[in-house]
C-alpha cells in the first residue's frame, strides 16, 4: 500500500517505527471528509481524487500517535504537512499547531 498523498515516499513494506495508514473518513464523517480533501486540494491543486481504496500515512498529521482526531478544533483532524513544503513552512505549521492544540485543551 502506497500513501495516497502526491510525492510521498511511505508504503507499506517500509520498516518505519509507528507507521500507520489511514483510511479516508467517507460516509460514516462526512464533514471529516470533506475537511481531508480540501486539505490536499490546498496542498495541491492537481491531485486526483480518492478511492475507496486509498490510504493517507500518519505522517501527514501533527501528532503521529494519534492521527485523525476527532475533534475538527484538533490540529490531528486533517493531514496537514506535505512533501512540497519547506523546512521552514513546516516548522511555523508545527509552531502553531502546538498553539492551537494548547488552546483546544484548555
């Protein structure tokens, strides 16, 4: 299994420590959906759509322990960080997700 997000190396037959895959929310959380698909449209605009079959890796989420939140306020709700990000935009992503999640748990 491939992770489903353009330009990602993550498959399934590799030996990384807390690699997970996750399936795409479809009809059991619609508003989940809907959240992950404009997540990658905004990641990239010509990425095809999904199928059943396809599968995000956990490295896409802001806490890999616990990917796919169900909180919507959660910074782990939807993937956020993509292989065509820099360094530095991934840091200050990472910075304010932190922000955020001491927010939510207050």
């Amino acid at each position: 299994m491939e992770c489903f997000v353009k330009d990602c190396p993550n498959h399934s037959g590799m030996t990384v420590e807390g690699l997970r895959f996750l399936e795409f929310p479809w009809k059991r959380d619609l508003l989940k959906h809907d959240a992950w698909i404009g997540s990658l449209a905004a990641g990239y605009e010509d990425h095809p759509s999904p199928s059943s079959e396809s599968r995000i890796c956990n490295g896409h989420f802001f806490r890999k322990d616990s990917a796919a939140s169900l909180d919507p306020e959660h910074p782990s709700y939807k993937p956020l960080f993509f292989p065509s990000m820099s360094k530095e935009e991934i840091k200050q992503l990472r910075k304010s997700c932190r922000e955020r999640l001491h927010q939510v748990k207050k």
